[in-house]
C-alpha cells in the first residue's frame, strides 16, 4: 500500500474518442496500484464532436474502421454505458481535465467556455466528469470537493497532505506558422498567440498542449510559441501528444522543465492494449512531483476487448 501522502494523477495521450476507455483503465489502475486516482489530464484530440454532422474528414474515415473513434458520442448524454463508468463505479476517478488539439468541434468548445463564465474549465459531457481547460487559463487541481466520497477500503484514504495542489496550464491547438505546420485547419484548431502571452504571466505546474515544443519532437517542427512559454513560466512538466510513435521523455536537465511527449490512447496495437508512452502517472509525495510512464506489464492486461469490464 502506497502512503497516504501521495497524491495521483494519470496523464493520456490523444484519445480520439476514447474517453470511457480512459475512466475504466484509470479504475482498473487503481484497482492493480491499489492507489486513489485523483484526476485525469490530457492532452488534446479528445476528438470532441457531439454532433456527427460536424466531424472532420480524418474522423470520418477513422470511425468507419473503428467505432472508438464515436465515443464522445456516449458521453454528451446520459446512458447505462456512461452511467456504469462515471457514477456506479467507485475506482473512477472524479474527472478528466484536456485542452483542445486539432480535431475537435471548436465551435461547440468555445460556445461551453463562453457559457461557463469565469470559470477556468467547463464541462462538456452530461456528466459534468470531463472538463475542458480553457485557452490559456490555469485549473488547480483537485476540486476538493470531489473529496468528500468515501474511498473504497481498498485504496489509500485521502492524501494527508491536504494542502497538496497542482497548478495545471492549457494551450490549444497547433503550430501554424513553421514551414511544417498543418494547413487547412478551422482558426481555432492554430495556437493562439493571446492564449500564450496570457500564461507567460501566470505560475502553473504543467502545460497541457497538443503541439510539441519546437524542435522537440522532430528537427523543424513544433511551436516557437510554446518553446518561448516554458523557457519564460519554468513549468515543472509540459505534457504533449500529436505526433507519433512511443511515448517518451525528451528533454529537461534537473532542475527545469521535463518535457514529454504522450503516445496516442487508441487501443489499435496487434492484441487491442493500449500503446507505449500513452499513459503514464504524475505523483506528488514529499519529494515533490515525479512523472513515469506506465510499463507495458501494465498496460497489456488491458485492450479494446475488454475495458468495458476488465
């Protein structure tokens, strides 16, 4: 049994769909850890479209081969599925906070920010369990009145260190200036230089984009702009997805800003289990804050065939 100093969150990859996936991996972690997860980050491409009519083109084609893709679908209103995953199950976590990658219904996510007033998140599901992070605001975390369920008997109670918090940032979109960026995306799908300036002056813990720090990931591509805000803001973390290939940690001497990029959360290895580096835990005990990936031993008991109950 962990201590119950330690305060857990889980981060994932681009999920394209694959939100109740995410909740019932996160219940069976808990269960395996034996540890109480406290929320959910990620990192862009939730793949946000209540409304079928307004999917992208690379949506469209993804979902014609897997229905994964849909899964928004089953959580903008109330349902046994989601029902069964949010409120009946005792492991899951309380919520998952994103921001917004390139394939999301923009116009739906800036009609719920607008809605939600001064808030730094808004909900975006029926459930009021998935929230975005607005674009370049900070969310602290945890909602302390998430807290006041009795854990299971199994997991370690509340963390003692109650004061415990983790400050976390939101960039939206993507890159659109560099030789290499995406081209033909709504505005709102390109990173907003406002949003940028807006953090350089506000202290947070972890960035949350979907673009990569340039050069980061591949010589040539990424965003100037976030490379600029963490050099200025010194998060402890900056968290990416987008790209392909392995999760992995990319760059950070000790002491700054650990850069990471997140595999996608998509199931579709050869047996279904979700990939490498596409989830990993983010730890605070009293050594302070501490990211690793989930290794595949982890991982693999887990598959498209059978998160609906493993």
């Amino acid at each position: 049994m962990d201590t119950p100093a330690q305060l857990t969150f889980l981060v994932f990859g681009d999920l394209h769909g694959r939100v109740l996936p995410a909740f019932r991996f996160a219940s069976y972690w808990a269960r395996r850890a034996k540890r109480r997860v406290a929320g959910l980050l990620q990192v862009g491409d939730l793949g946000y479209f209540p409304n079928p009519a307004a999917m992208d083109r690379a949506t469209v084609r993804h979902a014609k081969d897997d229905p994964l893709e849909l899964g928004t679908l089953d959580v903008v209103t109330t349902n046994p599925l989601a029902q069964a995953t949010f409120e009946d199950d005792p492991h899951a976590p309380p919520g998952l906070w994103f921001t917004a990658g390139n394939h999301e219904d923009f116009k739906e996510l800036e009609r719920l920010a607008l809605a939600s007033g001064k808030q730094p998140d808004f909900a975006v599901d029926a459930y009021w369990k998935v929230r975005g992070i607005k674009d370049g605001h900070v969310k602290v975390l945890p909602e302390r009145s998430t807290w006041v369920i009795e854990p299971p008997p199994e997991l370690a109670a509340e963390p003692a260190d109650a004061a415990a918090e983790l400050r976390v940032g939101a960039v939206w979109g993507v890159d659109g200036d560099g030789p290499n960026g995406r081209k033909n995306l709504p505005p709102r799908g390109y990173i907003d230089h406002r949003a940028v300036d807006r953090l350089a002056w506000e202290e947070f813990d972890v960035l949350l984009s979907h673009d990569a720090p340039k050069d980061a990931k591949r010589v040539g591509y990424g965003s100037e702009a976030l490379r600029a805000l963490i050099g200025v803001a010194k998060p402890k973390f900056a968290f990416f997805g987008h790209y392909g290939g392995d999760g992995s940690w990319l760059e950070g001497e000790p002491g700054e800003t650990q850069v990471y990029h997140l595999a996608g959360f998509e199931l579709r290895t050869r047996d279904g289990h979700p990939e490498t580096g596409s989830v990993g835990v983010l730890d605070h005990t009293a050594g302070g804050w501490e990211f690793n990936f989930i290794g595949d031993d982890d991982l693999k008991p887990f598959s498209r065939h059978n998160w609906k109950w493993v």
